[in-house]
C-alpha cells in the first residue's frame, strides 16, 4: 500500500471526531427518495454500496421545510416522520466505519410552482434567477425568514436523532442561503439586506441556529460543516472578495469545516482572469487550521494526493466514487490497476445506479447513446462518462 496523505486518519479538532482517512464523497443528486421526501429502499441500497472506503459521505441535499424543496426525488428533512427512514439511511452509511453527514438546505428561487405543488417559490427578494425557465419567487417575509432559521435547527435536531454524525449547511450552488448572501437575489432593505455585511446575516444566523440545537439535543460530538460557492456570473453578483469576507466571518463560528463547490479544484476566478492563483488555495490560507474539502475533477490517488499536498485537508470523489465504490479499498490492497474510470452502461445496477437515478441520468445525457442490452463501444462509453463529468463536476 502506498504511503498516502489522503489515507491517514483525521481528527477535528473542535469536536475530537477522528475520520479513518482524508477522502470525502461530496453530495450528488440522485433523485431516489419518494415524492414526500421519505428514504426508499433503493436509496438505502446505493449509499451502503457505496459507503465504507471514505472517511466521510455526505449525503445529497435534504430540504428543512415543504417550501425548501427544489426537485422531484428529494430527501426532506423537514418532519419527524421521516426520522425512521433517515435513521435507515445514517445507518446504511455507517458502514466500516464512515462517518455519515447529512447536507441540509432550502432551494428557494431554484424550484418551481410545479414542484411545490402550486405554492410561489420563495427567495430573500422576488428576483427571478437568470437561468432558462426560472418563475419569479416571492419575497420571504421577516417572520418567514426567521421560521426558516428555525427549521434548519429542527432539521439538525432530527440528523442527531436519526443518528448521523453531523450537518453540512448548504450555502452554494445558487440555492437560498446564497440567495441571501448575493447581491443579485437579495435587494432586501431590513436587516437581511443591503450592504454585504447584512448580506451575511441570513447565513450566519442559520450557522448560530444549527449550533444551537447541536449544543441542545447531541447526546454525543456531532460535526457542522458549512458549502459555499465562491463566485457568481451574474451582476450583480457574488465575487471572490466577498466570499473571502463571508470565510473570515464563518472562521469565527462554530463551524468545523468548509467545503467549497467548483467542478475543478484547482479553478481560478471566473470573473477577474488578474487572479493567477487556485481558488481554494487562497481561501485555505484564510482558513488557516480550519479544515478544507476541495472536490472538482479528483479522479485518481495522484489527483486526491496533489490536493493534500497543496495542503488541502480533504478531498472529495465524487463521480468516481460513482465509478467506482470501492476506490479507497482498491487503493489500501495496492490495486489501483483495478480502479475503474468508466462506467459500461450494462453495469448500473451492479453499481447501484438503478430507478430515478439512473433515469436522471440518463435524461441528462445528450449525447445519442441508445441505452439497450446490445454491447456499447468504447466511445459511448466514453461519451456516457463525459456526461457523468458534466452532470457532476461539482459534486452537487
């Protein structure tokens, strides 16, 4: 076995949770819950599979509240009667020893009156999203907003509950807590908007909520962790200086790790081409001990070594761990010659990849490959994994 950064153990600091090695698979959309949000069985079945080589797992995005949801096949978090199927999925999780995450999050603006069943969707302000089909939300009002800062306590109450070992607050990929944060969705005037610094107001009060029910109901040490993405196109928009203000101020929370969304680890601005250095080496150096999770495009052991050798604290797998569930298995036998970097499309059930998952990403991929029994060529292959890269390259 190879002497790897990535395959030493971990300790946070703040909470003393030792992780078995520095891997992480980052949150994907899978589309597998049942149209309330409830776990089903073939959910259970691919995160167990996919479960005991990394460190940690993160599950995909969990909605606190019914005005949360952002997509068919959601998991919620939103209720105490999903409590026995989400002590179902913690436990699937917590295979040889991985320490299971649950990612909580409302969608806002990034949802639609068709998935929330005719209701508006919401955001900070009523500003439609840039992208292609996106309905004009409605404004949260004070009294909503503060309801929601509640519901992300609750939901973290039931992550305890239910067994897992801590909460990953989404802040990225244009959902509602950077909706808050960015000055393209949040024109408010009260104290949630405005200058940056109410801008952060949202983010850093859901951060104190989430805290506050950690401190109440964990019967034992229990990890918060905290997703941004660091920039927007939009303008205006979210640009790197700001988020380097929202990083300063979320180093004083309780947080005890920031996982930051790009779908290539080593990117640099998308807005300001001065900047010559690596996003996530800059914002690690204003994390200082703070842990770091960098994820986009970490394919191979050099890849996830060349991470932590830049001094980076984890890195995430996230298609490839699709690829491939037993990666870090593979890696700890010396058997990386057997670590697959493509999915055949005759082996999705093998991997797990059944039902509404497989249909996602099959809707997802344009590329005129005919999915049947009939052998595939390398190229379909190859096209179907350029696809895999596309959908995510992110780790959403």
């Amino acid at each position: 076995m190879a002497d790897y950064k990535f395959l030493k153990p971990y300790t946070f600091s703040k909470k003393g949770i030792t992780v078995k090695n520095r891997i992480v698979i980052p949150p994907m959309t899978e589309e597998m819950s049942f149209s309330n949000g409830e776990v089903t069985s073939d959910e259970l079945r691919y995160y167990h599979m996919h479960s005991g080589g990394a460190g940690i797992f993160i599950t995909g995005t969990a909605n606190v509240n019914a005005l949360g949801k952002g997509f068919e096949g959601e998991l919620s978090v939103s209720d105490d009667k999903f409590l026995p199927s989400l002590t179902k999925l913690a436990s699937a999780m917590h295979k040889d020893g991985t320490k299971a995450i649950l990612q909580t999050f409302s969608a806002g603006r990034m949802s639609s009156k068709e998935i929330l069943r005719g209701q508006q969707p919401v955001s900070a302000s009523a500003v439609k999203a840039t992208r292609q089909n996106s309905q004009t939300p409605r404004a949260l009002s004070e009294a909503e907003v503060e309801q929601t800062i509640k519901d992300f306590g609750e939901a973290t109450r039931r992550a305890i509950q239910a067994g897992f070992d801590g909460v990953e607050i989404h802040g990225a990929n244009t959902y509602l807590i950077q909706q808050f944060f960015s000055p393209h969705s949040n024109r408010r005037t009260d104290k949630w908007g405005g200058s940056l610094e109410k801008r952060m107001a949202f983010p850093l009060a859901v951060v104190a909520e989430v805290q506050k029910a950690i401190d109440k109901y964990a019967d034992r040490p229990f990890l918060m962790g905290y997703r941004i993405s660091p920039e927007e196109i939009e303008t205006p928009g979210i640009r790197f200086d700001d988020t380097l203000q929202l990083i300063d101020a979320l180093k004083e929370t309780p947080i005890d790790y920031l996982h930051v969304s790009m779908g290539d680890v080593w990117r640099k601005s998308l807005n300001d081409k001065s900047i010559d250095t690596p996003l996530n080496l800059t914002i690690k150096k204003h994390l200082g001990d703070l842990p770091l999770i960098g994820v986009g495009d970490i394919q191979t052991p050099a890849d996830a070594e060349k991470v932590l050798d830049n001094g980076i604290d984890f890195a995430a797998i996230g298609r490839e761990s699709l690829r491939e569930p037993n990666w870090v298995q593979k890696v700890i036998a010396g058997d990386e010659d057997a670590i697959r970097y493509t999915i055949a499309p005759a082996d999705h059930e093998e991997l797990g990849l059944v039902g509404t998952f497989w249909d996602f990403l099959l809707t997802s991929f344009h590329d005129g490959l005919q999915l049947s029994s009939e052998p595939h060529t390398a190229n379909d292959r190859q096209k179907f994994n350029n696809t895999l890269d596309h959908i995510f390259g992110g780790g959403k």
